[in-house]
C-alpha cells in the first residue's frame, strides 16, 4: 500500500473490521472472505503470537471469548490453538480454527489492502516487528499493508523492522493527530470535538479512518470533513450506503 494508496480504488475505502463480523465469527477466514465478496476495500485483522511464535489473528489475549477453549493464547502453541474452533460464538456456522497471518495473506486479492492491528506487546520487540514484516514481505503483500496500533511502541518496533512500511496510530482519547505516521484512527467523537481533525492530519500527510465500526449514521459527516476509510463491522452494509456496489460494472475494481 505504498504511501497507504490503493490503485484502482476509489476513497472512502471501507475496512472490513475483523472481516465482515455480522455475518461471520470476527477473524475468521469466513469473515474476511465474506468482506471481500462485500466489496471491502482493506480487511482488518488482529494480531498476537503463539508460544511458538506463530501470527495468528485473534483480537483478545485469551481464547476464552472467541473460541471453545480457555486461557492465554500466549502459553499455547499453534497446534494447540488450532485445535480450538474460532466459530464457537455462531454455533449455526460451521467449525473453523483459528487462522494465521499466512493464511488470510493467501487468501487477500491483489487489488485489497491489509490492516493488522497489534495487540500482543511482544511486537513491542524488535525481533517479532521484524518477524511480522518479513511474513507480510514474503506473502508479497507488504506494499499494501497498514500496521496499527494504540501504543506507540509497537509502531516504533515495526519502524525499527522497515521504515518504509506504513504505520497507523489509533487513539480514544487524543483530540489533534500525532506525528511520525501515516494513517490515524481517531475514537469518532474526537472528529465532532475537533472537527479539523482531518484538514490538521492532511496537512501531515496522513491519512484518516475514524474508530467507528458501524459508521452508517455518520457517513455524511466523515465525507464532509474528507476522511479517507470508513471502518464496518458490515461492509456490504457500508458499501450500499456508499453507493460501492461490487456486482456493477462500474464499481471499483
């Protein structure tokens, strides 16, 4: 996603958050798959490692919520993991496990960009940085890949790794963007209370995707102030609000 432009694709880009997590388990290869034929610009995913460090999407510390086990996915192993089912909140879907970054990297077209949040602080260190952007080089997908995280750390470890590989700061409770990246999520009442938020993070040149994962209700508000992605929980709902219909001929492909 080099300097976080997609060829070909118009703005706003609608990030499938977690996939597309209404019809599907969040972070499932059901879900993403479900977002790209939705229409979604850039799926989003969540990021830990195994105790044998292996990537794998999953957005909390803990299989608990997700999954029919229990515990830290920390002290598990990838087979341990995977032997769980990452579907177990729908129990009308049937069973999936737990994928890995190099599996939703197979699975992303060449024309969709990828979002993956960080959320295990062991990419605080250099050597899992570097061992994320070596997977995402090697999946040849790392020019149209976006790093995001709500800590800082992470994004200078990921900056250590590759200093040309896009980094996005997401923030609840920061009124004004922060320097040193190129894309920033905002928590989306931050935008009503600063509403030159956008003009102000344009002017660094970044790019703006609200923290608002049902985003419906404000999207004439984000296109006003120009913000460049919108963030779904549902992209086919977002993508007919948009007027971003992937079964015309004319839509952005």
């Amino acid at each position: 996603m080099e300097d976080l432009h997609l060829p070909g694709r118009i703005k706003p880009y609608i990030m499938a958050h977690r996939g597309n997590r209404v019809r599907y388990p969040e972070n499932t290869l059901s879900a993403f798959k479900q977002a790209i034929m939705d229409g979604a610009d850039i799926l989003e995913t969540d990021l830990h490692l195994t105790s044998d460090g292996a990537i794998v999407c999953i957005h909390d510390s803990t299989v608990d919520r997700t999954t029919d086990g229990s515990g830290p996915v920390g002290s598990m192993t990838l087979s341990e993991i995977r032997r769980l089912n990452a579907a177990a909140t729908m129990p009308e879907i049937e069973p999936e496990p737990v994928p890995t970054l190099d599996e939703l990297s197979g699975l992303l077209p060449a024309d969709i960009g990828l979002a993956v949040e960080l959320k295990d602080r062991k990419f605080f260190e250099l050597a899992n940085a570097q061992k994320l952007v070596d997977l995402l080089k090697s999946s040849g997908i790392r020019d149209r890949s976006v790093a995001l995280s709500f800590y800082r750390q992470h994004l200078e470890a990921v900056h250590a790794a590759d200093h040309a590989l896009p980094t996005g700061y997401i923030t609840i409770s920061r009124p004004y963007p922060v320097t040193g990246v190129q894309m920033i999520g905002p928590f989306w009442p931050l935008l009503i209370i600063n509403p030159f938020f956008v003009w102000w993070a344009h002017r660094l040149g970044q790019l703006v995707c609200p923290l608002d994962p049902v985003p419906e209700p404000r999207l004439w508000y984000y296109s006003r102030l120009g913000c460049d992605a919108v963030m779904s929980d549902d992209p086919a709902t977002t993508c007919r609000a948009l007027g971003k219909d992937p079964s015309s001929p004319l839509f952005n492909r």
